[in-house]
C-alpha cells in the first residue's frame, strides 16, 4: 500500500490525474453506459420517469464528489434497495410518498454520518453484521422476483406466451453477454441485453414507436418539486418504511469503499472519513426526492470499470457525471427507455434481481456464517420468511413494508439472542 496521499503506481490515472478532452470525453461515456442500464431500469419498474432518475444520478454523483473533497472516484445511481417499497407506495399514495421516502432516507444517513464523525464505525457491525445483512440482501433480490415473473409473462392480467419467448429470450442474450463478451462490450451487458432484447420486441411487434417519434430532442426532465408539483405532506408508512432500508443500503456503501480502497491504494475511511462518504449519499437521496428521481447509491457496476480500466481520475466519474445531466433533458431517450417492452424488463429482471440474491448469499458465504448454530438460523430462517413472504405491520395508516420489518427484526434478533442456545451448551 502505498501513502494515503502517494500517487497510485498501478493506476494509468490516478484520482488528481486528468486526461486529455478526447479521452476524457470517451472515458467518461464508458462510465455513463457502465451505469446507464441499471439506473433507468429502477425508474421503469417503479413508473418513474427514466430521464429524472438519470438526472438526479448526475447531480447525485457531482454532490457525492464534491462532499467527499474530490477524493474518492465512485458514481451514484438508482438503488435497487428501495423498489419493493417504492413500487407499493407508487400504487397507493404516488411519487410524493417516494419523495418523502428518499428524503428520510438520505436523513439517516446524515444521522449516522454525526454519530460516525463524534464516535467512530465500530458500532455499525454490531447492529448490522453478516448474519442479518446477507439474509436481508436476499430478501430485497427474492422479493421482487414475483415481479419479474409478471413482467416477463402478463399482458394486461392475461398470460402471454409471445411475452414469455421475448423474456425468455433477453435473459438468454443478457447470460451471454455476460459471460462471452470481452474488452469495453463486457462493461455493459445490461445495457446491451435491454437493447438485443428491444430488437426482439420490435420483430414480435410489442414496440409502440408512436410515443417516440412525438417526443421533442430537446424537454425539461418530468420534475416532481415539493409545493410546485404537489402539496406534501407526511406519509410516516413511507418514511419507516424506507428509511430502515438504508441501514442496508449502508453496509453496501461501505463494501464499496473497501473494494475502492484496494484498487486505489488508498484509506478512504481516514481520509476524506467515512462520515464524508455517507453525508455525500445522504445529500444526493436528499436531493433526488425534492427533483422527483429515486434514492441513490454508489454502483459496483463503476467500481468494476475503474478496476478494468486502471483509470482511477476523479475527473472521468465528474465527466460522467455531466454528461448524465444532459441526456436527462433528451426527450426522445426519455419516450424511447418508456418504449421497453415489459417482457424486456421482465427478462433483464430475472437476472439482476437473482444476481441482488446471490450477492446475500455470498455475503454469509464469505463471512463463513455456522449455520449449525441455532442464533444463526433464528435469525435468518425469520428475515426470509417475512422479508420474501410480505409479512408488514399494518396500523391504522401506517404500514411496515415487509423488507423494512424484516430488517427491524433481523437487528432486534441479533441484539437480544444469546450467542449460544442452552442445549448447544
């Protein structure tokens, strides 16, 4: 490892280090399409509007950077965290109960920043070890699988086959991207997946081209503004039911720092601190609930463009940034992402949301959880069921969303179980 400030000797640009405008301009779309997929697929399955969500992760990305002193390259985009609640909330109260949401949201993490920059870390692996964030990962990637399924197979209530062949279809091209591409194409495999499987759609006919060719090139992003838009007002189902989300969201966050801090040569955590890290999330969710946009959250997908590339500049993830901001004022990109054929997005689904799973999985993997011991399958046999179930606490108005109950418990088990039950004494 080399000095906090030293200069990273593996990296062909290193975080102060700033290409020339033609590279800068490449490198930065690669960022932006490394992205791109996952970002808008948020909005889309939430019944959000795509170009928002691009916006917001631009101007999310710019706050992030720019709260973090310009030392840490990471791009934020939509979190896949918070579509279970987002989706029931849309069909029941609409985007201001979101907004309301991402706000409190990004308000834990401010919280938790405060405590972090008087008290240290230590306690956040107490409250949010292996075993409960692994099951509740698995939970929010199993949870949504019914949705998927709907997607790939329903048209308007109606099983479809044609709709199953197309979904069928894109996760196979999305499978093989994934594992046969190389160079820059294997980057964005997603990407590439929604629009293999968007020609598809087109040849069986499932693609509306009217919308589009309607939309103006240039149109302000559909901005859901507090007391311009809509009159808020407080919806505490939508606040406790995000805002323990973000607990989880926030072991993530801290992964990604780790992987960051070994491919840079760096100690985040030190410096700029780790309590800089989350206030920077914090803001950007903050900011993506009063423009209309999606909670946001730093993306592994970026994280594993810098690892390829060995392009570590901070100016890159700035230009990408940029450029984020602008394609969110397109009209035409906007009306041709509401273009996808469900059963695309139902395809593209199956694996994303497998692959939000499998993430839990490994999680308790490679922390070596015993499951031999009766604490640990308490604990997780309990998030699983309720979490994938859609267990919720219903009172009066208020109501608990199942990933959020079964987080709440998931900390509560871990806190008051004994390490040992008494007959493994």
């Amino acid at each position: 490892m080399s000095a906090e400030h030293g200069k990273n000797s593996n990296a062909i640009l290193d975080i102060g280090d700033r290409p020339a405008p033609l590279q800068w301009f490449g490198l930065s779309l690669q960022h932006l399409f490394a992205m791109f997929g996952s970002t808008v697929l948020v909005p889309i399955l939430v019944g959000l509007n795509p170009g928002i969500a691009i916006l917001s992760s631009g101007i999310g990305t710019i706050i992030y950077i720019l709260m973090t002193k310009g030392k840490i390259p990471a791009y934020l985009g939509s979190s896949f965290a918070f579509i279970v609640a987002m989706q029931a909330l849309m069909k029941t109260q609409g985007y201001p109960a979101i907004a309301q949401g991402s706000v409190a949201v990004g308000v834990v993490y401010l919280i938790v920043a405060l405590i972090i920059s008087r008290v240290g870390s230590a306690w956040i692996d107490k409250v949010l070890p292996p075993i409960v964030v692994g099951p509740v990962v698995m939970v929010i990637g199993l949870s949504l699988a019914g949705s998927a399924a709907n997607d790939a197979m329903m048209n308007n209530s109606h099983y479809d086959l044609k709709f199953f062949i197309v979904a069928l279809i894109t996760l196979g091209l999305t499978v093989f991207f994934n594992m046969f591409l190389k160079g820059f194409l294997s980057l964005i495999p997603i990407l590439l997946g929604i629009v293999g499987g968007y020609l598809v759609g087109v040849a069986f006919g499932l693609v509306n081209f009217a919308p589009v060719m309607k939309a103006a090139w240039i149109a302000m992003p559909a901005f859901e503004v507090p007391f311009v838009n809509y009159q808020p007002q407080f919806y505490w189902g939508a606040i406790l039911g995000m805002a323990p989300i973000a607990f989880v969201t926030m072991t993530e966050h801290m992964g990604h720092i780790m992987v960051l801090d070994q491919l840079t040569n760096r100690d985040f955590f030190k410096d700029p601190g780790l309590h800089r890290t989350l206030s920077g999330d914090g803001l950007a969710s903050i900011v993506a609930g009063f423009i209309g946009g999606p909670p946001v959250t730093s993306y592994g997908e970026n994280i594993g463009v810098l690892a390829i590339t060995k392009v570590h500049s901070v100016y890159v993830l700035v230009g990408a940034a940029i450029l984020a901001v602008v394609f969110g004022f397109v009209g035409k990109l906007s009306a041709l992402i509401m273009s996808i054929p469900s059963p695309v997005i139902g395809g593209i689904s199956f694996l994303l949301f497998g692959v939000i799973a499998a993430n839990g999985l490994r999680i308790l993997i490679e922390n070596k959880i015993n499951f031999d011991e009766k604490r640990n399958l308490m604990i997780a046999a309990t998030i699983l069921v309720i979490g994938i179930g859609g267990a919720y606490l219903q009172l009066g108005q208020f109501q608990l969303t199942g990933v959020a109950l079964a987080t709440i418990l998931g900390i509560i088990l871990n806190m008051v179980l004994p390490k040992q039950a008494r007959n493994e004494d």
